[in-house]
C-alpha cells in the first residue's frame, strides 16, 4: 500500500521521487562523462599501480584506505563512477532526510524538500568528477546518518547509549575523513536541544540533559580540532585565519564578518542564479527538446506529490506547536548556514558559485 490511513502517501514513495529526480538532475549525461580534473590524479594510480600507491593525506587520513577500497570494487571505468557518484548523492540526500525527520517526525514533507533541495542543489557545478568527489558524497552519508541515530538514541532512552557510542564512531569518522563539514558538527547541540524539548520543558533540566548527552562529542570535536590546529602538518589548508587574527585582529574581524556575509549571499542566492543559465545549444539533441517538458513536468509531479504528503484529515496540532516548529526548522538553517563555513573561513578560501571555487558553496 502507497497510503497511510489518514490519506497521506507512505514515506517510501519518497525515495523513489528522489531517486527519479536524482536521476532526472544528473544521469542523463552520465554515459557521456569521462574523468576531468583531479579524477586524473586517482584514476593514473588505479589503471597503473592497482591502487595501492595512493599518497597519504596527512589531514584526511583516512582517504587513502577508502580509495583503495574503491579501486577493485569500481575500477576505472568512468560510468561506473558516474553512477556511483550519483547514487552515492542520492544517499546522502536519503541519510539527510531520514535525520531530519527523527527530529521532526510529523514534518515529513517539509523535511523531504530539505533532501530535494539538496539534491537538486545547482551551486556545486563538479559532479561529474566522479572520482574526485565521491568520497565526499560518502562522508556526509556518515554525517548524516550520526545525526540521526544520535536524535534516534535521545528518543528511545532503552539504547539510548548504545545508539550514542554509534553516533560518536559517525563523527569521528566524519571529521577524521574530511575537514569541510567540521563547522556543521556544530548544529549537534540545537538538534539536541530541540528533540529533549519533548521530554524535558523545563529549561535547566533541558540544559543539564543536553549537556550530558553532548559533552562526548564536545571531547571528540576538541580532540579534532587539536589534532588538526597543533599535530598535524600540511601545505594545504593551513589555518591562515587564526594567525592573521594574531597579527591584526580589528581588520581581519571586519574582513571575516564581510566574508561570511558574501558566503551566505553565494550559496542562498548566487548558488541559485546558475539554475537560470541553461545553455540549451551544448545539449544532446534529445535532451534539448524534451528540457523544458522535463521542467513542466517535474514542478506539477512535485507539488501534486508534497500535497498527498499532507494529511486529509485535520490534523490535531495546535497552532503554537506548529509555529515553534516552523521558528526550529528556521533557527537550524541560520545556524547551519553561519557554521558550514568556518572550515573556509579558517582556511581563507573564497565561497564562490562558479568553478572550481563552488565545492565551497
């Protein structure tokens, strides 16, 4: 059966919708894909050296076991990391939806656009190299499934320190395996805030909760960021804010706060603007004339979908229930919008929505 009792579809009809339009995004060419940029530096020592001689990255060290996991279980074949790179997005999108929905679980079509968003998301241009960015696409699969079996853990108190040593080993994970998504390990405290807001009304029991559930990944992300800050040496990626902090911390305030503000102007609303630059004259003929039918479509498909996501029954909800979700869902996009960024900020990269700058944005 596709309908609950109350005449909503079931949530599994929507990871066939993401599916399709994961699909509809960026399988069309996928045939056509070959590999560019860095996907030359992996796929050299795939074909020639078997995948062994990868070099160790020294602030990410654990890519060079997970490339060579890939290599015999890929190959070097370009379709098949198109296609693993694109289901591996779908995934991540999946991870994120499922995370979402155990914080609110009664918001199931609006934590679904969240996923869609991020999968048809037009201000990362580098998905086809495949080979490149598929370990990422495979880290923010973990970083999405600890949210959520952390969120899982606080609301089923039986496992609830089980699920949170799993959750622990997810962030660990993550922040061992890449450095971009440090700054969102931040969000952890708010969605934890918000879910024991159903147990615990009370503020300063609330707070005493969060704290005790929290301070394990607190640890973790000090131990991190010690590691990374103190230990470990590298050319790249240097924390280049926290000396020009040192040396001139007035100016470089005022540089960061102009620069965090022009990186939430890329990704909400310049990110957005490449979606309109379609250059229909470089598509395959038979994707250029269906194009605009695919648009069409797709907008009247995805509204008559989140509409039988609804309930046809008046739900019980009152309004200020339904208001302070609506404050949650907007607190945790401005947080993660203000946090995502400080491993760039820290880096002193420029968040841009053009190439190559966009796996920034």
């Amino acid at each position: 059966m596709i309908y609950h009792r109350d005449g909503r579809l079931r949530d599994w009809t929507g990871l066939v919708v993401l599916l399709i339009v994961t699909f509809l995004c960026y399988g069309l060419y996928a045939k056509h894909m070959t590999f560019y940029w860095d996907d030359w530096s992996f796929a050299w020592p795939r074909q020639f050296l078997g995948g062994q001689e990868f070099t160790a990255w020294p602030t990410r060290p654990l890519r060079v076991y997970v490339e060579r996991f890939l290599t015999p279980l890929l190959g070097v074949d370009p379709l098949i990391w198109q296609i693993a790179a694109i289901f591996a997005r779908y995934m991540a999108a999946v991870s994120l939806w499922w995370a979402l929905g155990r914080v609110w679980p009664r918001r199931s079509p609006q934590t679904f656009m969240v996923a869609l968003l991020y999968v048809v998301y037009p201000g990362f241009s580098q998905q086809p190299l495949a080979m490149t960015y598929l370990y990422f696409w495979l880290v923010q699969i973990v970083f999405f499934a600890s949210l959520g079996v952390m969120v899982w853990a606080i609301r089923h108190p039986r496992f609830r320190w089980l699920a949170l040593s799993g959750a622990l080993v997810g962030a660990v994970l993550q922040m061992f395996a890449c450095e971009y998504f440090v700054g969102l390990e931040l969000l952890r405290p708010f969605l934890l805030w918000i879910v024991l807001g159903d147990s615990f009304p009370r503020w300063k029991e609330r707070f005493s909760r969060l704290l005790l559930c929290y301070a394990p990944f607190a640890v973790v992300l000090g131990i991190y960021l010690y590691w990374r800050l103190e230990v470990v040496s590298s050319p790249f990626h240097q924390p280049v804010l926290l000396n020009q902090l040192r040396s001139d911390p007035g100016s470089r305030t005022l540089e960061l706060l102009k620069t965090i503000w022009h990186a939430i102007g890329v990704v909400t609303v310049g990110a957005w603007e490449n979606a309109l630059q379609v250059d229909l004259g470089q598509c395959i003929y038979r994707v250029k004339t269906i194009f605009p039918a695919l648009i069409v479509v797709s907008t009247i498909g995805l509204i008559l979908y989140l509409h039988r996501m609804v309930p046809s029954k008046a739900s019980a909800e009152s309004t200020g229930c339904r208001w302070r979700q609506a404050w949650q869902f907007v607190g945790v996009g401005l947080v993660g919008l203000l946090v995502a960024g400080i491993p760039c900020y820290v880096g002193d990269f420029i968040v841009s929505s053009s190439f190559e700058a966009d796996r920034f944005s």
